[in-house]
C-alpha cells in the first residue's frame, strides 16, 4: 500500500482543498462493460493499492499524423438511405465538434468487396490514355458523403485512396480477382492514379495519401485484388508511378507500400527502403491487423519503424470480420465471443493467433499496441454497415462502429464506436507520442502531448477487478480508479 503524507491524509479527514500538494487537474472519460459510454467520471481519493503510472513528457517519439475510419460504398450508401435526420446525427458523431473528430480516413478507388457490384474507373479496354475514364460511380454515394463530412469537420481530415485492383484489362488474367499488371499497363495505370487524384479534386475533395494496391498478397478467389512482390510494387512505384505523379503535379501526394497484414512487414520494407532511389518516392508503409486477433506485432512495427524513421507507419485497415454484427447488444462486444477468418481457415500452425476474442479489447489492445511500437495513424475499416454486416456483393460479412437498419431508419452505436472516440476525439493530429511507466502488468497504457499542449492518457483494463491508480506528471499527482473491463481517457490540462 503506498503511503499518504500527513498532509494529504489532513485535508482528507477534514475534507477540504488539497491544492498545495500540487494535484492536477484532470478529466476523465470511461466506456465501460458496465454502460459508460465515454461519460464523464470523477477522480477519486484512493488510498490501497495504487498503481503507480508516471507520465514523462520529456521523452516523446512519433507524431501522430490521425485516427479515423474508412468511406466505402456500403457506408455512403446505407447513409443515403436513412432519414436526412439519422444521416446528420452519424456524420456528426464521426466528424462534429461533439463528436469524434475522425482526422485520418480511407476510401477505395474503383470498387472493393464494399460495394454494391464490380466497377471500373476506366471499363474501355486498351484504352492507353484513359480518354473514358469517369469517377461517375462516386458520384452517387461516395462523394456526397466525403463532402458532407467536409462540411461537418472543423478542424478537417486527410484521406488515403487504395484501389483493390488495376481495371481488369490491364492484368494478366483479365479477370477482377487476382492477376498481376502487365508490364505494358505501368505507365496507364500511374494514369489511373493521376486522373483519379484529378477528378476527385474537381469535386472539392483532396487526397492526401494512396496505396499502390490493396492487400498485394491477394486473398484466394474471393473479391477484388491483384498481386505485387514487394520488388514489383517498388519497381512500379520508383519507375512508373512515384514519376508520373511528380510530373502530373502530384508529387505531394503520400505514396505508402504493402497494405497488408503485420507480419509480412519485414519483407516488404528490405526491398522498399533498401536505397535512396528506391524509398524516394515511398512516404511510408500501410498495414492491417488481420494476422491475429491479439498479436499487434510490435517486433514487426519496430523493425519498419528502424528501417527508415523519416517514413509514415500507418494502420489503413482493421475491423472485427467474418462476423454479423449484434444489434443493441452491447454486451457482445465486451465478451470473448468474436471470431474471425482465422478461426476456420487459418493453417494449423497458425491457429493459434486466432483465438475467441472481445471486440472492445480489440479494438482498445491494438491501438495502445500500435501506437507504442510507433504506428502515426490509425484508420478503421466502414464506418456504417447494416445489420447484416453490409452491403458487401462477396457476402462477407463484417462489424462496423456504428450499425443501422435501414428498413426501420434505426441506428445502433456499438461499444467500438465509443473505443475509437476515446482516441480519435483526444489524440489530435500533430500529437507527440510521450514516455511513462507504468508498475502494472495487466493495465495497457499509452500517452500524447498535444499541439495545445493538453496531456492525454489513455488507459484500458482488460481485467476482472477494479484498478486504484496514482497518476504522477512534472512534480504534480492524482488519483483516480478504473472499473474492471472498462477505457478511460485522461485529459491533463
């Protein structure tokens, strides 16, 4: 039990102001097993137990770039067919001063397995200079709602582009899944990029960053894909695209390699970063979290990171997949009872990073994970799926923060919705992660310094107790309790 001074123990008896003790002040925010959904909690005066957290400004690493979701076709659609009202209140929830501030998206470029069907932005085969190339399929969805979104954000939101494929003419087995690009399509399909970055442009909307392909492992015979060695992404981003974007006049824009699991980071940025001539044109790496359902990989994230520190690591996809959503069950989400693709199709060898899981712990474990091990953005997959875990056209089903039924003009924001408020709302672009330590093994912590230069502190307990913690910053200390299963951001004035 740590031990009070006379002092403290005075103004505690007595109850009055402790203040020349130096304490801080601070606000706290818990989700909860147990039904806070980011509610305001007080600090409270304990006394057994503590946990000592120590927050150490002066040791800071990487700057946050954002957190955020995705705007696929299934979200926009499904936002387009609720009630103007219910449509309102969603955007303003993810983007709105009350809300929680997304500032780090993604959308796909041409269709992925979130759409309605399979388009091109450029159907015409062997059309060399992309004289038919048209975006007219955004148009009805997707960019209505990125520029709703625009409206509604304050402080605005960068956006990431990946396409889950080359238009299939361009690929060797002309087909929307699989394939690799033909040598002689590199230079149009750097056109693609170019004319997408155009059009999109002329809309209003800016991008900040794209992908050269989605998942460039492919994934069997399922949605849209098409495969890159890691040697073939770099020669087609070195030679093709990172040039033809400098020349088009978009070479700001952030060219990030791979876009897939963890695990294979090591691979991929040997051959990325191997030279000056070969990292010129790569901003940094994307990747996904579908490797395990517990295992963030930080020895992975450490070696990209080491690899070259000047470049980006950035989360572009994850999300609790394979699995129908449970409406207004809030208690789903707290419990391990999530699986994933790797339940039922993982190699025996691997079946063990697949185990049963809770979607808030996900979700919470992964991020704290991430951002200790050096990841700068963070971004989660739909934002909006329906009840089904749709519209997906491969019927592969999956979760989304918020859930709606569209028939009924209803909404659900689940307990992921309020996991991802915690950080993206606090953590805000421009954020220097900072050091603490921590004398608990169960507690998982992370912790920024803002522009503004408000501290937060993001500690979640997975466990089954309440936790007393004594949080300790600059000579200044206070003492707070966090329930058992349950988030808490803290904010240090």
């Amino acid at each position: 039990m740590k031990k009070l001074s006379h002092l403290r123990v005075f103004c505690l008896l007595v109850g009055v102001s402790c203040q020349s003790e130096k304490q801080m002040v601070v606000e706290i925010y818990e989700t909860s097993a147990a039904g806070n959904q980011m509610t305001l909690v007080q600090p409270k005066e304990v006394t057994e137990n503590l946990t000592e957290l120590t927050i150490l400004p002066e040791d800071t690493y990487q700057t946050i770039t954002g957190i955020g979701g995705s705007f696929t076709e299934a979200t926009a659609h499904l936002l387009l067919q609720l009630s103007e009202k219910n449509r309102n209140e969603i955007l303003e929830a993810y983007f709105g001063e009350s809300g929680a501030k997304y500032s780090l998206t993604r959308t796909h470029i041409a269709s992925c397995d979130f759409s309605l069907g399979n388009y091109t932005y450029a159907p015409v085969a062997n059309d060399m200079q992309l004289e038919n190339f048209s975006i007219q399929e955004d148009e009805q969805d997707i960019i209505p709602i990125i520029q709703q979104a625009q409206k509604i954000s304050k402080d605005g939101f960068q956006i990431i582009a990946s396409p889950w494929t080359a238009p299939p003419w361009m690929k060797d087995n002309k087909h929307w899944v699989g394939g690799k690009l033909l040598p002689e399509y590199q230079e149009v399909y750097a056109l693609y990029f170019s004319k997408y970055l155009h059009a999109y442009k002329e809309k209003g909307i800016d991008i900040w960053g794209i992908t050269p392909v989605n998942e460039p492992h492919g994934n069997g015979n399922n949605w849209e894909s098409m495969h890159f060695s890691p040697k073939e992404m770099t020669d087609f981003v070195q030679f093709h695209l990172g040039p033809k974007l400098e020349k088009d006049g978009w070479g700001h824009i952030k060219i990030l390699g791979y876009d897939q699991n963890r695990a294979g980071i090591k691979e991929w940025v040997d051959v990325m970063f191997a030279t000056p001539e070969s990292s010129k044109y790569y901003a940094g790496t994307a990747v996904h979290w579908y490797e395990s359902t517990y295992d963030y990989f930080g020895e992975a994230l450490d070696y990209a990171r080491q690899k070259d520190p000047s470049k980006h690591l950035i989360q572009t996809e994850g999300c609790v997949d394979s699995e129908v959503p449970q409406w207004k069950n809030d208690a789903w989400y707290w419990s391990k009872e999530a699986t994933d693709w790797g339940w039922d199709w993982a190699s025996p060898e691997e079946k063990y990073l697949h185990p049963k899981y809770a979607p808030v712990h996900r979700y919470a474990g992964d991020m704290i994970g991430c951002f200790n091990n050096w990841v700068d953005g963070w971004i989660d997959w739909n934002m909006v799926l329906d009840t089904q875990g749709g519209p997906n056209w491969f019927k592969n089903w999956c979760v989304a923060p918020v859930i709606v039924d569209p028939e009924k003009d209803e909404v659900y924001y689940t307990p992921l919705y309020y996991t991802m408020k915690h950080f993206s709302r606090f953590i805000r672009p421009g954020a220097k992660r900072i050091g603490f330590k921590i004398n608990h093994l169960l507690l998982q912590t992370t912790a920024f310094k803002n522009p503004d230069n408000s501290i937060v502190v993001v500690v979640f307990n997975p466990g089954e107790k309440q936790e007393n913690v004594q949080l300790n910053i600059s000579g200044k200390t206070t003492t707070f309790s966090i329930d058992l299963q349950a988030l808490q951001t803290i904010i240090i004035k």
